[in-house]
C-alpha cells in the first residue's frame, strides 16, 4: 500500500524506507574494505554505492541475509533473476527445482533450497518435485513466494487451523527469519479445501494486524469470491496469477512482456557493435 511519505513521523519514514539498513551496510562495506575504498576517497564510494542501490544491483553476489531483509532488496533480486535468465524461457527450456536454485546461487551464492522448493511446490502441487518447469512459471511462482514470504507463512498457519477444524489463530507474530517460513506440505482433508468466505474473513483480520507485506484484501477477495472452497495451493496460484497483484508488485512486466527488457536490450546491442 501506497503511503505519502509526508504523513509519516521521521521514525515511520525510515522504518518504511530501511534507509538504516542502507546506511549501515554502506558503513559495513566501506570498513571491510577502507583500504580498496580509500583510494576513491569516501564521497566517491557513498555515491557509488547509492547509485547501485537506486539501479538494484547492489544485491549481486550478496549473503541472502542481506538480499532478504528489505522488499527493496527482494524485489530487486527477483528482477535480476529475470533479466539474467529470461533468455532460458525464451529458448522454451524447462528446469527442475535443482537447476533453477543454482541459477539462484549465481547471484546470491547462499541462496537456501528450501525457498526455491516452496515456490516449485505452488507450481507443481501433487506432482514430484523433480518435475520439470517453465522459466515463465517458476518466476511469477518464485517472485510471489520470495516478496511475500512471512505472509504465506502465515496465512498457511490460518489455513491449517481452518482445516483441521480448529479455531483459526489470526494473532500471528510473523518470524523474522524467512527461512523459518512454514507452510503446509500436504493436505488430508476430509473435505477438498476449506471455505472460501470464512477463509477470506479470517485473512481479512489478520491483514489488519500484519506488519509485513501482503497482496492488497480486495485482491485476496476477488479470488477468494469466484469459490466456494478452496485448497491451500491452488489459493497460492490464484495469487500467482492475479494479473492486479502482479501489476501491484511492478517487480517483472506481464506475461506477454516478460522476454522483453528494452533497457537491457540496448546495453546488449552496444556490447555487439
């Protein structure tokens, strides 16, 4: 959601913008390594390591604790992940879960398996893990899984509750850790799903309460009203789809653009002439 940062306290504004967490990591890097920077002088090492925050690549070749710990950063890492290997889906090639965690790994070196397997998971479903996927599917599944991590850690916590009957529990204190991020790994129901409306309702409360990032409720209904009752699943490919969320999120173009990147394409064209 869209706020004018005019209407923030100063302690809200930097909260928002992490622009602490900018701050400290240039200080971290210009200590680590004073004497390579020393030579360009401090103003010219800011100012190059700001313009590399504002272009997004300041991520590359990074510690995903690092890559993680803004939506800035996970948004820019998403982005970089369709500009360097968008060529693959182009050539029509499918990956297994396996090969696309190593393209990961070529940008951030400690990228965990276990976030590129979720996202493969919303894809595939009940099929083996070892299934290969599109470029196409497995980026709109990674980018969704990746920015809104804690999220569906969460709303994984309400549906499981929802499922088993119980009372659901939209109180949640998100974990710090997107590694920690839990969802459920298979479903039993006795019923297929659980019900839509009552799941909305319970998502409804818990958006209210939630300090991290979410789809926007009036996205999460227009899903959730075209059911009566919903798998856990196949709730995250309805979000996967959602050509508003999506278009919300402005990290990657729309499907019938996503092999396009004119920026990247005139750099490529000067490197060839």
């Amino acid at each position: 959601m869209s706020v004018d940062r005019f209407s923030l306290s100063a302690e809200e504004y930097l909260g928002q913008s992490h622009v602490l967490t900018y701050l400290e990591d240039a200080v971290s890097q210009l200590l680590e390594y004073k004497e390579e920077h020393s030579k360009i002088g401090i103003a010219r090492f800011l100012a190059d390591y700001f313009t590399s925050v504002k272009h997004g690549s300041h991520i590359l070749f990074r510690e995903f604790s690092f890559v993680q710990a803004t939506p800035y950063n996970r948004a820019s890492f998403i982005r970089m992940f369709w500009q360097c290997f968008r060529q693959i889906g182009k050539n029509g090639d499918l990956l297994t879960v396996l090969e696309y965690h190593s393209l990961l790994q070529l940008i951030c070196p400690d990228f965990p398996l276990d976030l590129a397997q979720k996202a493969a998971r919303i894809i595939l479903m009940d099929d083996a893990m070892d299934c290969p996927m599109s470029f196409v599917d497995f980026l709109y599944a990674f980018q969704i899984q990746f920015y809104y991590c804690e999220f569906l850690g969460s709303i994984g916590i309400v549906y499981q509750d929802l499922h088993m009957g119980k009372n659901p529990n939209t109180v949640i204190v998100p974990t710090s850790s997107i590694e920690q991020c839990q969802s459920p790994t298979s479903e039993t129901p006795t019923q297929e799903g659980v019900d839509a409306a009552h799941f909305y309702d319970c998502l409804e409360t818990l958006c209210d309460r939630y300090r991290y990032n979410h789809p926007s409720t009036l996205s999460l209904k227009q899903i959730l009203n075209k059911v009566k009752r919903v798998t856990f699943f196949g709730f995250l490919m309805a979000i996967v789809k959602h050509e508003g969320i999506n278009g919300t999120l402005g990290i990657v173009p729309n499907k019938l653009e996503v092999f396009t990147d004119s920026e990247m394409d005139q750099e490529l064209e000067k490197l060839y002439v």
